[in-house]
C-alpha cells in the first residue's frame, strides 16, 4: 500500500498546514483503506515517536429492517395483543363489579345503621327515573334510593353509568331491602350483579340475612360460582 505522504497534492496539503500553525505541528497523513480499517499514522517529516498509530472503524450507515424481520415482529406484536387485551377487559369488568358491589355493601349498612339510630323501617330499593322513589322493580342498575318510614329519600346512589362501557348490571327481582328499628332484615335477599355474556365465574351478590348482617357471597362449595342466602347457585 503506497503512502500518501508524498503524494502532491499531500504534499500541498501538509505546507499549508505547518505555514498555518507553525514548523513542527504533528500532522497525521491519512493512508487510503483497503480493509475494514484506516490506517493512521505521523507523517514522515516527524519522529515516529511523536504521534502512536491507532486503527480507526469505518463508519458504518445503519442497515434497514428486512421485510421478513418486519413480518416477524409484526406477528409478535399479534400474539402479545391476543394475549394481553381479552386479559385486561377481564380485569377491567371485575374491577368494575367489584366497585358496584361495595357501593351497594356500603349503602346496606348505611340503611341499617339509620334504621336503628332512627328507631324506624328504613328501606333500600331500586329506584325510579326521578332517583326519589322506588322503581317497584329490580333493576338495581338504574341507581337506588334508601328511604325513611315516611319514604322520604335519605340518600340516593345514581345509575352505574361508570361502568357502562362493560355492561355491568344488576338483576334480580329484589325490588326492595327494608330494616326494621333494631336493624334486622324484614325481607332477606340476595341482590346480584352481573357482568357481560352472563359469565357466571364474574357474578358478585349481596346477602342481607333475616338478623340484618351484610356480607358478600361466597363460593361455599367450590364450584367457582358463589351462592345466594339459601345456598344456591347464582346465575344471570
């Protein structure tokens, strides 16, 4: 490989540089690259010992996805979203249920602790369109109303619109939850709320039994599906 350091226009190149800074500034003559580097060292009018020889890359340009790898990683990308969206629209209808169910927990104990401190029936119901009154039917979904013995609205919950994105209902044909003066159950119920396409492993109910205690309901015989006030299945 011939060294470029006598090459004319090298030559050229050099003067112009030591008449700009000076005799005696290390110059470095670049010598043309024939393999994977270039060779860098002191040109020859300087002690060798005046300047180390280095190797330095050849800058690369940054090489492109081919379509196969474009292909691949599209089809990942598939199977992560396959598994992943179904698993968080699950998440999110539980989620959903499991606020409305303590919603409607909290409101149960909110009507027996009036019941007793007023010394009075104080009933929980679905409510009408006006939320001031009972509806008379069990569609828990459209908001419900706790009412006074004089069915004066106490306190009022709106429908479950937060959560119509994931259709979460509540059905049963409860109309009303009614606690007499020492805060028991004149009417023991099983209020249920259901999510979508019926999925019985997502249904969530209340249980007000007859001496007034509130409680969830639970799987008492293992069969993912939990059960009402008599010990059956839940079902929407």
């Amino acid at each position: 490989m011939d060294n470029l350091a006598t090459h004319p226009e090298v030559t050229g190149l050099l003067k112009s540089i030591e008449n700009f800074y000076g005799t005696g500034t290390p110059v470095l003559a670049v010598c043309p690259a024939g393999s994977a580097a270039v060779s860098v060292r002191a040109h020859p009018d300087f002690a060798e010992s005046s300047l180390p020889v280095a190797s330095l890359p050849i800058t690369q340009y940054q090489r492109g996805l081919t379509m196969l790898e474009i292909m691949i990683s599209i089809a990942v990308l598939g199977v992560i979203l396959a598994i992943g969206i179904p698993s968080y629209a699950h998440i999110t209808i539980s989620s959903g249920l499991t606020s409305d169910t303590n919603d409607l927990v909290a409101s149960m104990q909110f009507a027996r602790s009036e019941a007793i401190t007023r010394g009075e029936a104080v009933t929980v119901c679905a409510a009408n369109a006006n939320l001031d009154a009972c509806s008379g039917g069990g569609d828990w979904a459209s908001g419900w109303v706790i009412l006074d013995a004089a069915t004066n609205p106490i306190r009022v919950h709106p429908a479950l619109t937060q959560n119509a994105a994931v259709e979460v209902n509540v059905q049963n044909g409860v109309g009303a939850v009614v606690f007499n003066r020492n805060g028991f159950s004149t009417n023991s119920r099983t209020i249920r709320l259901c999510g979508p396409r019926g999925d019985t492993r997502r249904i969530r109910g209340v249980v007000v039994s007859p001496d007034g205690r509130i409680r969830l309901a639970a799987d008492l015989n293992g069969n993912n599906v939990v059960e009402d006030q008599d010990g059956n299945d839940l079902g929407c």
